[in-house]
C-alpha cells in the first residue's frame, strides 16, 4: 500500500478540526464520544494524530466531524474562508 502525504501531512483538514474543537470549547476525548455516539469508532489519541496531521481522514469521519463541530465539510477542506 502506498502512503500518500500533502506537505508532509496525511490530511489537510487537522489545523481546522483543532480550531473549531477547541471554538467548541470539547477536549479530544469528548470529540471521540461524540463520534462514537455516531457509529464512528475512535479513541482520543486518533484525534490528536489527525489534528497533528499524521492520520489519514476518512470521507465518512470528516462529514461527521462537521456535523458535531457544526462546519462545514468545505470550511473543514479550507475551500470556505
């Protein structure tokens, strides 16, 4: 399997998951409850890898990471300002 990295990063969207986690005011491990509420199986250190940028983002992770932290997908992409 081939590993795919963007300027050193596995994803693009970590630096603005952080941001709207910490605007919600929810630790890494409340975020996870909250996934795993969703059907989404997560732990905490997941989070703290995909907001460093060393994990990949499932499609289905981040459309459930905009709905609990009430962004977008496109703003969670950095296509929305």
């Amino acid at each position: 399997m081939k590993i795919y990295d963007y300027n050193g990063k596995k994803n693009i969207s970590g630096d603005r998951i952080h941001a709207a986690r910490c605007q919600k005011r929810l630790t890494q491990s409340e975020l996870a409850a909250r996934l795993q509420v969703n059907g989404i199986v997560i732990e905490r250190d997941s989070i703290s890898r995909i907001e460093i940028g060393t994990r990949f983002v499932a499609d289905y992770e981040l459309m459930m990471l905009a709905k609990i932290l009430d962004v977008s997908v496109e703003w969670l992409l950095g296509i929305e300002s």
